[in-house]
C-alpha cells in the first residue's frame, strides 16, 4: 500500500517561484491560475491525490511555506489486533 500525503502551502509566504512544483516527483503541485494572492503572486496548489508525503517540495522551498503530511501507517501487529 503505497504512502499517502497531503501538502497546505501557505499563501501568505508562497510567492510562486515554481520550486515546488519542479521538484515534486508525484507532479502533484502546481501554480494556481485562478487565485492571486495579496502581495500579487500566483499561489502553489496541489492537483492530485498522488502525494507521498515525500517532503522535497517543503525542502526545496525558499519561504518555508509548505507543510506536509504524511499518513501514519498503521503497523502490521496493530492492524491484526
């Protein structure tokens, strides 16, 4: 079962360099088309379901405006109880 994530970037501190979304191995993120944000720059979006959690878009983000999370996997043992 492959590991599933989720990312919420911060609008406030996303300035749409793009970064994140060329590094994102999923290609999962992208620059909002749709939304400008107060200081006038295009947001960065997630447009999948197929993020890991893999954490290289928070990383490669300049801002820091990009949390992820990753779904706790449940362990075989607490599965079976």
């Amino acid at each position: 079962m492959p590991v599933k994530g989720h990312v919420v970037i911060s609008e406030a501190y996303c300035k749409g360099c793009e970064l994140c979304v060329g590094a994102c191995p999923q290609n999962v993120l992208r620059l909002s088309t749709e939304r400008i944000t107060a200081k006038g720059y295009h947001p960065a979006e997630m447009t999948g379901d197929g993020c890991t959690g893999c954490n290289i878009c928070a990383v490669v983000c300049p801002e820091a405006a990009i949390t992820v999370y990753r779904q706790a996997l449940r362990t075989r043992a607490a599965a079976e109880a």
